[in-house]
C-alpha cells in the first residue's frame, strides 16, 4: 500500500474516533445529513465527501481541470476569517504581511461602503479568478452569466444564503484595497480594477445577474503570475466549509516542498500568530491548538502527500512533494 492511502486511512481513523467520542455524548434533538455507521459512529455528509475527496486525490492523478491557483503570499497570510470590526484588517507573519482596507462600491445610487471581506466565499472567489488568469494569461475574468453558475464554478450550492452570502463578499472584495509585504518589497493596490455591481431587480422580483467579467489590475496580475502557488481544486472544493483549513492548506501547499533535512518545528505560539493572532485570552496557544488539531487532519485527508506530525509544543513539517507538481520543476 502506497504512503497516500496509508496516511488517509489514519487520517479518517482519527476523524471517525473523534465522530465515535461525539456519538457517546448526549443526542442533539435534531441530526440533519448524518448516518450511522453499525459500530454506532455517527458520519456527517461532510465527513463522508471529504473521505471521498480524499480517496479520489490519493489515487487519482490531478488532470488540468483540477489544478488551481493563489497568490503565494496569501498562502502565508490570509484575509480575516470572521467579521471584522472597522475599515481594516493586518496579518503578520515572519517576513510576510497583508494588510486590507475597506472600500466604497457604487451599487447603483452612489458610493456605499464595503465591509473588509471574509469567510470562505472570498477566498474561493480569489482562487478561481486567479486560477483562470493564470491559466489563460488574460487580465480579465468571465465571471459567468448568473450568480448560480459562478457558485457551482467554486463547487457550491446555489441556494438563497449563498447568494446573499456571495453578492455581499464579492462586493467587499471588489472594493477592497490590498496590500502585500513580503521581504523588502510591498505590493500597494485593488486586485480588482474593474467590476459592476451586482444590482438587485426590485421591480421584477428575478434574482440579479452578474456582470459578465471582472478585471484584474496590471500590479495585481503581475505579481499573481510571478508567484502563483498551484492547488488541488477538488481539495478546496472538499474544505470549502472551513476558512482555517482552506488557509491550512494552502500554507502547506507553499511551505512542505521548500523544507530540506530533518524538517523544521513550529510552536504553538507562531502557528497561532500566522493564523489566529484574535486568540488573546488566558491560554491562546492552548486554545488554537484546540481548534488547529482537528482541521490539520481535514487538511492532510485531502493532501495525502503532505509530511506534517504533532509533537510536543507545536507541529514538525518534513519536506513533502506540492499538491500539484511545479511546472519544471518546484519553485523555490
């Protein structure tokens, strides 16, 4: 048996007993999507797509519809995860940062401001942008003739929350002043240079429809081809219900196949400063380890080839192949 299935077959071991601990506990009253195995575990639908996901990866070589695209420093440091409180939002970590700011969209009757996007919907959205520009070497994106067809492009369901959901991210996002830092050199601008609002018909009741493209800008475009981080989109569309394990995994994406020798340890205290820095309670890291743990063993089940181990005090990260193999060769 080959180390891919072997790993997701620990993996899932692992998420079974977690699901076996949840079964021994008291009942919810309603269990919606969920089945129970003969032993008595109780799987989810989520569960279940990610063990499929996770098989598919581990024995299917990735074809060129599954090979996906982000910038590199956003796989270091991400957008916010939750709402954000204000016009800003600042990440730092080691020599990489992102710092976004709140814009103004018009909406069809003047400016109104956005909120700093979040969640999984913007993320989603800049991937599958990114990855048609990287692809295509073209500035502008056909976003598609309605909203529905753009969820089902990110693998979502099309239902009446996502679209409320998507309208108000992409707008945010539209709107959104970035910039990244990295080493000496930032990165000021909108990714998006060009982008029609997405206009509610009041009059006729009919969902809206997207505007047929949204442009990137040249500096945005530029630095995404310089540095464009390859991803398994049937791995994004697996962890597409979690904005930590979509940042996870796209970290680990960028990081694993840069680590030589005996591999390299990360404290608690540095994982939860790249990615958690809102922990600031009386025991932070032991809190983000709560909730690290468990999305790191969703993230492995979709990125068998990953080399990741919990010890003491933190995570070992060993060299690993990348998700999707570097055009000639892995990028340092």
């Amino acid at each position: 048996m080959s180390k891919g299935p072997q790993q997701i077959g620990e993996v899932m071991g692992d998420l079974l007993a977690q699901a076996q601990a949840k079964a021994a506990a008291p009942a919810p009253k309603r269990v919606s999507k969920t089945r129970v195995t003969p032993a008595g575990v109780i799987v989810t639908e989520a569960d279940r797509n990610l063990i499929a996901a996770g098989a598919e990866i581990a024995n299917t070589p990735p074809t060129g519809d599954d090979m996906a695209f982000t910038h590199a420093v956003l796989c270091q440091v991400g957008l916010p995860r939750a709402k954000v409180e204000g016009r800003e939002f600042m990440r730092q970590s080691g020599s990489a940062w992102v710092n976004v700011q709140a814009g103004y969209l018009d909406e069809g009757r003047g400016p109104v401001l956005q909120p700093v996007p979040y969640g999984v919907m913007p993320r989603l959205g800049l991937a599958w942008v990114s990855t048609f520009a990287v692809r295509n070497k073209e500035r502008e994106i056909p976003i598609g003739d309605t909203a529905a067809e753009f969820l089902r492009l990110m693998g979502m369901e099309s239902d009446g929350r996502r679209y409320a959901t998507l309208r108000k991210q992409m707008h945010a996002l539209a709107a959104a002043r970035l910039q990244l830092g990295f080493k000496g050199r930032t990165y000021n601008g909108q990714p998006v240079q060009q982008f029609d609002a997405w206009l509610s018909n009041k009059e006729s009741q009919m969902r809206a429809l997207w505007p047929g493209s949204m442009v990137l800008s040249e500096d945005y475009y530029g630095a995404l081809i310089e540095s464009a981080v390859p991803l398994d989109n049937r791995a994004l569309h697996a962890l597409k219900g979690s904005a930590l394990a979509l940042d996870v995994y796209a970290w680990l994406a960028h990081r694993l196949h840069r680590i030589e020798g005996r591999g390299m340890t990360l404290h608690w205290k540095a994982l939860r400063e790249q990615f958690a820095q809102e922990y600031q309670g009386k025991h932070p890291d032991k809190d983000f380890k709560k909730e690290f743990l468990p999305v790191l063993k969703k993230v492995l089940a979709v990125y068998p080839q990953a080399r990741v181990k919990p010890v003491t005090g933190g995570v070992l990260l060993l060299g690993s192949p990348p998700p999707i193999a570097y055009k000639g060769g892995p990028s340092r």
